[in-house]
C-alpha cells in the first residue's frame, strides 16, 4: 500500500472525511496511476489518453489567410481543475455560473464533479471529431 492511500485511510480513521469522501480519493488515485503500455503500436493498447488535441487549419483561400492553430491540453490539468470548483464557494459558483448564462454558456459550474470529468476522459479515448469544410479543417481527439 502506497503511502497517500495510507493518508487517506488515516484521516477517514480520524473522521477528517467521510467515507464517501476516502472512496472518492481512492477511485481518484486509481485512475491516476498509469495504465499499462501495449507492445504494439495501436493507440488503444497505450493506455489512457494523457491530451487533448485540438487542431484547426485555414486554407489558402480563406480571407484571413492561411493559418493553424493546434492547441494541446494535459488532461491532467482539467482533473486538476475540477478538484479546485470544490475549494470555491458556492455563492461564488453560482455567481460564475450566471455570468455564463448570460454570456450565451447554459453550464452549472456546480453541477461539475471529478467523476463526471473522468467519464468524459474515458469515452473521449475513442472519439475523433474532424470538420472538413472548404475553407477549415478541425480536428479533436485525445491522444
């Protein structure tokens, strides 16, 4: 036994948090821990997918110009911040969710939860969304 699971299970001990909360962080650090890497070189033999990748391509032809954008997210940094909406008040989660409305984004931030996000990271392991039109190319997918 690792030495954080070994923290988690004293302050469960020590009532410092709720077991629904050590089941949490235990799931938590499962997910965390590496999957096991595939000798061959199919991409869903590499275990879970560490980014997401999203690439957009101008064509020559379009009024901007040619152009690329190719923005690539450590997912680890997503977990990250969900794990933080716990720290924010909800007045203030509720403050930021109304902005967002009203800027034309229908999301609850306190509806967000780590467990959601990891469902979402694991089904986005099989997706690629790709735009072809004649002016933009989009691609997403998780690598």
């Amino acid at each position: 036994m690792n030495q954080q699971r070994r923290d988690i299970l004293q302050m469960l001990s020590e009532g410092k948090i709720t077991s629904e909360e050590a089941e949490r962080l235990l799931a938590a650090l499962d997910r965390d821990q590496p999957g096991p890497v595939g000798s061959t070189g199919d991409p869903a033999a590499k275990g879970a997918p560490k980014y997401l990748r999203v690439v957009v391509d101008l064509a020559e032809n379009n009024p901007d110009g040619p152009g690329r954008v190719n923005v690539r997210v450590p997912l680890q940094l997503l977990r990250a911040g969900v794990r933080l909406t716990s720290l924010i008040p909800q007045h203030a989660l509720q403050q930021a969710s109304d902005e967002m409305r009203k800027s034309g984004v229908p999301f609850d931030l306190s509806q967000l939860k780590p467990e959601d996000l990891e469902a979402l990271i694991e089904h986005l392991h099989d997706m690629t969304v790709e735009v072809d039109q004649p002016d933009v190319k989009v691609h997403v997918y998780c690598e």
